[in-house]
C-alpha cells in the first residue's frame, strides 16, 4: 500500500522545466535511493514529498496521519534546537511524542491516578515506542554520529555547521517518523558514523527516501532506485550497484539505438532528395513523414560527463620525481601562535613516527573527524609549518594540493575570470580547459559567488589542473560531486602516473583506488598496507593504530623510540633528526653526511651534454629502483621467524642489508653528482 504518490507532477523555476509529469510512489517499508547528476531536481522531489513546496500541475498524495521527517542538505535549525541547554536534551526532544507521554505519565502518578485505564493506555504505548530505553538511544546516536561524551551536555550554539546538521539527523532518527527524508546525509560524516548510521537505517521499520552521490551508501541502505534524469523518473529494482550495471546496459542500447536511427535518417534524407528530383511529390511526402518522426528519437540529449586532462594545459606532460616522493620521520603536526620563546604557544594534533610515499603510490589517508588528517595534508603541502621532526619532498615532485575548506573566495568574478586571473590564457584555451569541467556556453559567466557546491569544486579541479603536478595533495575531492564526476575522477586517478595522496570518506573510491592507507587516530599516524576493506576487517580483528606504531618501531629500530616517537641516534656525536624545510627535494637532513649536505665542500665537477645526462639519469633511476626493491625484500626477509632462529641465515641477511644500504648511499652520492653535473 502507498503511503505517498506523485501524480503527473510538475514543478517549474521561471521558464526552466525542473520536473516533467513525474509519477512514482513509495510504499509502507520502501527503501529507495534517489540519484542523479546534480541540478537533475532531487531536492526539489524531496521537498514535494515532505510538503515544503507544492508542485505546479499534478499532484502528491499522503496517507492520512502520516508522519515525516526531513534531513536538508545545509541543517535549517529551528530556534529550539539552538537554545535547548544541551546538547543531550535539543537532540533527545526530537522524541517529541515519547516526552509527552513521559511528561503525562508523570503527572498521573504524581496525581495518584496510577489505576485509571487512561494511565494504562498511556504506558503501553510509551512500552511499545520504546520509552524506557530513550536515554540510552539519545547517547548511542550521540556517540554513534561522532559526538564525544564532553560535547553532550554543552549548549548547541558551540557547535559547528558540520556538527548542527550531524545532531539534526540524530534528532530525526530519535523520531522514528514513518517516512524518513535524507538529502545528502553522509556530507559531514566520517568512516565511523557512516558505518552506525547505515546499521541504524538497516533496523528501521519505516520508509527511506535518501538523495546521496555516495555509492557505498547506497549500496548499504536501499532496496531500490530512482533516477531523475531529462526531468523524469525512471524506477529501478535493487541496490546501487544493480541500478549501475541496468543504467549502463540501457545506456549501451541507447547509443546503439541512436546511431540506428542515424543510419534510418540518413537514409530517408537520400530518398526524399531522390524522390524530388524524380518529382514523384508521393513518395517524396510519405519518407518525409517518415523522417519527421524518426527526427525526436535521435536528439535524445547526451549526457555531459566530466573529462579530466591527461596533460595539464601549460607545461606538458609530468617529470619524472625522486624514487621517495615524502618521507616523515618523527614528525609533529599541529599548529602555532605567533611569538617567540614563551610566548609561542604549539597545539600538537598528531605525531607522525614514520610515513614513506613512493613514487607512483597511492595512499588514501583516513580517520575520524578531528584526528589530523587535513592538517597532516596541509603540512605536507607546506601551508603549515610542522612543529617537530623530519618532513622531506624528494627531488623533481612538483605538487599541487586541492583544499578541503572551500570557504575562501575563488579570484575572479566570473568562472572564465578565475581561470585567467590564475594564468594568462587566451580566451578559446581557457573555454576549451573549462568545457572538459562542464563549463559550456554562457555558463563560463557565471558569478563565482553564485556557484552551487557542484559547480565550485568542478572550478577547483579546472585550477588545479593549469599546471603539470606528479604528487596531487587531495582533501575530500568528491565533496559535493555528482556520481558520474565521481567516476570520472576515479578513472583519471587510478591511470594517472602521478602520485596520490588523498583525504576521503568516500568508500568506494578509497577502494577502487588507494593501494594502501595512513590511518590517523589517537594522535598517531601510521601506514597500513592494503586498501580500505582489509584495513576495516583488520579492525574488527583488533587492529589499533597504536599497536602499528610499535611493529612499525620494531621494524625500523629494534623497538628503540624517543618520546617524540623519533629514533635515537645512530651514534655518538651524530646529529639528531632536525625540521626540515619544505623543498622540491635535496635538502639535506641529519642522516646525510655533512659533505652530502654542503656543496661548498665537493669539488668542481664538470658539466654533462644532455644527451649524457638523459641517459645517466635514466641508469641512476633503474639502480636506485632496484636497489630499494631488493632491500624492502631483505627487511621482510628480518621478520621471518625462521631467519631469527637460524644465526648463519641471520648473519648473511644482515651482512647481505647492510652491503645493499652501502650501495644505496652510493647511489643517492652519484644522483647529487649528477645533478651538479646537470647541462
């Protein structure tokens, strides 16, 4: 039985066609996700279904008494939410119902009317409604949405944005209304409470209607699709990864029809021009009509899709980096007032004991919100100063970093003007960079104040792209995209020779596309090697990111490490690890020799022709390729529990690393030669 129903609705913005007689309905227990490209009038569905507007023609249905609840993008918080004096207490009154009872039951008892049916009544549905167990639901959706316990009994106005709209959904799932309206939950969420909210969702009894471009989601909560597309609805049975496999089934046939019709076109064009100069007006007239209603088939309009460049507009293709992309070592992250001595004031969010980047890899960073990990990110990309430590960039990287907070303004009044502000284009190669990020036509003009979220992460990616980058720095880059852009920037990352190091809470891209992990919690930031999925079942097995700390300690320093989490030094009178400035590679650190690290003190060597270089540096590369693979096999070779037992075996593996550690300080020797020699 429907509990809702839209028949033939149609909703209008001006002359713009938002939705076109759109007919649908949701029925007692329907799970249905809603997807589409942005602008496609998700939201507008929703807000018909909730009845916050009224459609234009048509018309939408509701079974009498039902109850609905809507999660907005952007939280609208009502006046009571902001003044309740807890935060326990404004999420806990989204119980509207079970507080009434509880309120009335106490006035009964206080009344002495304990007996009267009306009482009994009154209790069983506070029973049935799950009454007694309020308190403890209110502190598991607190807990379960990211809250921590300190926040619970602090006013609402303290809390962000981001954390207004988390207890908004924590007060609407405390309602348990019939019909549940989520748009875009998962915005403000990480991992953890991405996880609780898709099990609380799973014990649901009621209907669910969720517009979300998160893929994972999806898959977890919904039963069925709907996807807005031209205007109209089209239902689907099953989860997400159902609906994509039937979309891109009915796309292929699609195209396959249309270029049908094109062959049928162009044929009935042939015969009709044949026709007429056989002046035979008949025939002529009766393939004209067959033309005319062939013609509406093949401008079905194709959909836009993003197209991310291969090559950077100016500057050609990527450099070849440094075998080691970044290295940190003992490394605090955190942030500084301005002062000196005492009165510069350090707020450390994480240590960092050791993280390695090769070139190539791609590492997903991931964690709570709060540990750490943009202003991990930020350091690496130089925005902020570490406050401890060790941070090198290897030789050649040349790095570009798209920010999460995309609150600064964009230069440029218009979306063509930030593109030209930023580098000095001409107006054809600034359009033409601009369509491939679906900025066609007049929408080049648009205001940079007026773009939606879609549309300014689109123009980020657009900036991010002018110049050549072989170490992309990405903070939350699927933020407000759109599932096809989302795929589209998938594809371009798990092909693209760069190397990738990127903040997300999107699942199905951490999967798809990161071989391996930095998990930072707890104030630590360690490597895990696998993808998302292993390191989510490693988890539940007992992984901690402590524990990983101290086998990462073990592995590289026989267990030995400072405070800091830094290893001790290598010997008497060796200098300790030292801060070190960010470059594009080649500064020296502590573990160089001090002849390494002062050119002042080599002699003069003599320039190389270009050609020599080429080929010198491609040798130097190879040896250094194969040199690093052979001693992460010696090191893997240590930790076998059979080479520890066997002191011969022991002696010649360790003999053997520290013969290979000789030849890779060698080699590291040549490459600054090298590059003194450059032409």
């Amino acid at each position: 039985m429907s509990i809702v129903r839209l028949a033939g609705v149609v909703r209008e913005v001006g002359d713009f066609v938002i939705l076109d007689h759109v007919d649908a309905a949701v029925a007692a227990g329907d799970r249905i996700g809603l997807v589409g490209p942005n602008g496609a009038g998700k939201t507008t569905l929703l807000r018909l279904v909730a009845g916050l507007d009224e459609p234009d023609l048509g018309e939408v249905h509701r079974k009498r008494g039902l109850t609905i609840a809507m999660l907005r993008q952007e939280a609208n918080v009502d006046s009571g939410f902001i003044e309740a004096p807890s935060l326990r207490l404004a999420v806990r009154a989204g119980a509207g119902r079970l507080e009434q009872l509880e309120r009335t039951l106490q006035d009964l008892e206080h009344a002495g009317r304990v007996t009267e049916p009306e009482y009994e009544e009154l209790q069983h549905e506070f029973s049935v409604r799950d009454g007694y167990a309020l308190d403890q639901r209110v502190e598991a959706a607190l807990s379960g949405l990211g809250f921590e316990r300190d926040q619970w009994d602090r006013p609402p106005t303290n809390l962000s944005g981001g954390e207004q709209t988390r207890a908004a959904l924590a007060r609407l799932l405390l309602g348990d209304p019939d019909l549940l309206l989520l748009d875009e939950p998962t915005n403000h969420l990480d991992l953890g409470a991405l996880e609780w909210l898709e099990e609380h969702l799973g014990r649901r009894h009621g209907s669910l209607l969720v517009a979300s471009h998160d893929r994972a989601f999806l898959d977890a909560t919904v039963t069925r699709v709907w996807e807005m597309r031209d205007r109209r609805l089209t239902p689907f049975r099953g989860s997400y990864s159902a609906y994509a496999r039937q979309r891109e089934e009915r796309d292929l046939r699609a195209a396959q029809e249309v270029e049908d019709r094109a062959g049928q076109i162009t044929r009935e064009q042939e015969l009709v021009q044949l026709y007429r100069h056989q002046r035979k007006h008949g025939k002529m007239h009766e393939h004209e009509a067959r033309l005319e209603a062939l013609a509406p088939l093949a401008k079905r309009k194709s959909d836009s899709k993003l197209r991310l460049p291969t090559e950077a507009l100016v500057g050609g293709g990527l450099a070849r980096s440094y075998e080691t992309v970044v290295r940190a070592e003992g490394l605090v992250v955190g942030y500084a007032t301005a002062g000196e001595g005492a009165a510069r004031k350090e707020t450390p969010v994480a240590r960092v004991p050791w993280l390695e980047l090769r070139r190539g890899e791609r590492v997903g960073i991931v964690g709570p919100n709060g540990a750490g990990k943009t202003t991990l990110l930020r350091t690496i990309a130089g925005e902020l100063p570490s406050l401890d430590g060790a941070l090198d960039l290897g030789r050649n990287v040349q790095l570009s970093y798209l920010a999460q907070v995309r609150d600064a303004p964009i230069p440029g009044a218009s979306v063509l003007g930030a593109l030209l502000d930023e580098m000095p284009l001409t107006p054809a190669a600034a359009r033409g960079h601009l369509a491939r990020f679906l900025f066609r036509g007049d929408d080049v003009f648009k205001e940079v104040a007026a773009l939606s979220g879609g549309e300014r992460s689109r123009l980020e990616l657009a900036l991010l792209f002018l110049l050549p980058a072989n170490l992309l720095l990405l903070d939350e880059p699927t933020n407000h995209l759109d599932i096809p852009a989302r795929e589209a920037l998938e594809a371009f990352m798990s092909g693209t020779d760069a190397t990738v190091l990127i903040v997300s809470h999107d699942r199905r891209l951490l999967e798809r596309v990161c071989d391996s992990l930095w998990v930072v919690d707890d104030g630590l930031a360690v490597p895990f090697e696998g993808g998302y999925r292993a390191w989510r079942l490693a988890v539940a097995d007992g992984w901690t990111v402590e524990a990983a700390a101290e086998r990462e300690a073990n592995r590289l320093h026989g267990g030995l490490t400072a405070p800091n989490g830094r290893r001790p030094a290598k010997a008497v009178g060796a200098q300790a690890p030292r801060a070190v400035a960010r470059s594009g590679g080649g500064v020296a650190t502590s573990d160089r020799p001090a002849a390494a690290a002062d050119g002042s003190l080599r002699p003069h060597v003599a320039k190389l022709s270009k050609d020599a270089y080429r080929r010198r540096k491609i040798q130097l590369d190879e040896e250094l390729t194969v040199l690093t693979e052979h001693k992460l096999r010696l090191e893997a070779t240590l930790k076998d529990p059979g080479v520890h037992g066997n002191f011969l075996e022991l002696r010649r593996v360790s003999g053997e690393l520290a013969n290979v550690d000789q030849a890779l300080a060698a080699a590291e020797e040549a490459w600054l030669e090298m590059e003194e020699a450059a032409p």
